[in-house]
C-alpha cells in the first residue's frame, strides 16, 4: 500500500490502489490516469486529473476529479466530464458544460461494471483561453 497522491507519472497512488493506480477492491480492478494538459496562450494552463475512484458497490464506482489552477491566466474551462471503458479507447463518456475559473473537484456515479475486469478512467476538460 502507498500513501495518498499522484505520482510523479500522474497515475493515482493512494490507499487501496497499487502502484500503477489501478484500483484492487470488490474483484474491480479500475486504472485511474492523469490527463495530459494542453499548451493554452498564457499563464499556467489548468491541469486535470483522477482525484480517487471511490464507492464501489456492486457495478457501481464513483469517478472523482479534480482541476489544479489558480485562474491567474484567464479564460475559463468550458466543459468537464469523465470517460471510461474496458481499454485504453474508453467507450464511454460523461461532460456537462458550464463556466469555471478556478480550481475545483467534481464526481459522477458509473454503472455496468463487471467484477474481474479492468476499466480504464480518466478526466476531460475543455479550457478556453483569455
């Protein structure tokens, strides 16, 4: 067991997860990845990231988020949402749109789990530059 946080790849390490951030609890076996940020105008751009995948009952898990920025460089994020599925493809997405700007976390329940199999997760948001 690790001690919570991201690692210096990005992947979660945190109670219950090993070290290549795939989450061992339930017979569910879910692999949580940092987003890769993009390069906006200005500023240090937002970063989001897998803050923990937590609930697991049944087919059921909760997806957490987290953006990392301050909002010094301006604009704002225009959408957030997770994806997820069986490969490296996902498959499957969730995003609401909105107005952020600033940091904050967010969740959102998934369902049709299978026991056994590994799910990949990760964060998407859509940021907007001044």
């Amino acid at each position: 067991m690790t001690l919570p946080g991201l690692s210096n790849r990005g992947r979660l390490v945190a109670d219950g997860l090993d070290n290549r951030g795939r989450l061992c609890e339930d017979g569910l076996d879910v692999r949580g990845r940092m987003n890769e940020p993009g390069e906006p105008a200005g500023g240090n751009p937002p970063v989001a990231q897998m803050a923990s995948i937590s609930a697991i009952q049944g087919d059921n898990a909760r997806l957490n988020g987290a953006v990392v920025w301050s909002g010094e460089s301006g604009g704002s994020i225009t959408q957030r949402g997770f994806e997820w599925g069986e490969s490296e493809s996902y498959g499957k997405s969730w995003s609401e749109a909105g107005s952020w700007t600033a940091g904050f976390t967010f969740s959102h329940e998934i369902d049709g789990l299978v026991p056994g199999i590994l799910y990949y997760a990760r964060v998407k948001i859509v940021y907007s530059p001044p």
